[in-house]
C-alpha cells in the first residue's frame, strides 16, 4: 500500500480479494452511491482509466469534494463516539 498526500491506491491478490469479494459490494455501494466518498473502477480496468481516477482523486474537483464529505464524516463519527456523543449515551442507558 502506498500513501501520498491526499489518496490510498492498494492491490490485493486474487485469494485474498475472493475472501472479501461479498464486503467489497456493500462497501463499494456505500462508499460511491450513498456516501459519495469513492471511486469504483471497472473490473476489465486499463491503465490510462486507473490513471484518470487517481488525478481525479488527488486534484480534482470530485476529488476535493470527496475529501471534504470524508473529513465531514469524520468529524461526525467522533462527536457520536465521543463522551457525551448520542453513541455514549447510548451505551450508557444499557
């Protein structure tokens, strides 16, 4: 996996994509229809396809507005989680 700047580009072997191949739907649905966080890339992909999505990604207008739904997201997440956060009150009415 490497890391630059602003995205993650990460391969998986065939074995190991088949193990997660069921995840990877409702991740892929979540993360680029609902939440419109991400990219999805065809299976028969070409090189010069991979290329324009990860320029898209990295300075693109699309790109900068994934990024800034993404930290929104995040920020959401740690205020729930956080002490006093719906998540907090939740578990301690249980």
């Amino acid at each position: 996996m490497k890391v630059r700047e602003k995205g993650i580009v990460r391969y998986l072997p065939e074995r190991e994509r088949n193990k997660h191949f069921a995840d990877q739907q409702t991740n892929t649905s979540l993360a680029c229809t609902q939440l419109d966080i991400g990219m999805e890339i065809n299976e028969d992909v070409k090189r010069d396809e991979v290329e324009m999505l990860v320029r898209e990604l990295m300075v693109g207008e699309k790109g900068i507005e994934m990024k800034a739904k993404a930290i929104e997201l995040k920020k959401k997440a740690k205020d729930t989680s956080d002490h006093g956060g719906s998540s907090s009150r939740n578990l301690e009415t249980c």
